[in-house]
C-alpha cells in the first residue's frame, strides 16, 4: 500500500513538473511557430495526450 502511495506521489510531481516546463516554454518563446507548438504541448500537459484533435489537411 505504501509502495502504491509512493507511486502517487512520484507520477503527481512529475506532471507537476512537465506542466512548469511546458508553461515556462510557452511564455518564453517569441517565435509564432514554436509558440504555437509550445502551446499544444501545455495543452497536451494539461488536458491530456488525446486532447487536441489533429486536422487531417494539414
């Protein structure tokens, strides 16, 4: 059961820590491209994966 909470713990922080990094990324590029893709990548940290749809004409 510790083990079990311990893993909790860890995987919490670890997306806690991605989602700083994916923030701070996103606040810092100038770019127009790379913030775009900075911020599909916060979104994707924060809603998950399969959260933003891919449009197929692109």
């Amino acid at each position: 059961m510790v083990v079990l909470a311990e893993k909790g713990v860890r995987a919490e922080a670890e997306a806690k820590a991605k989602l700083k990094a994916s923030y701070t990324k996103f606040i810092d590029e100038s770019n127009p491209v790379a913030k775009d893709t900075a911020g599909r990548e916060l979104i994707r940290s924060i809603f998950g994966n399969d959260s933003i749809a891919e449009d197929p004409v692109r």
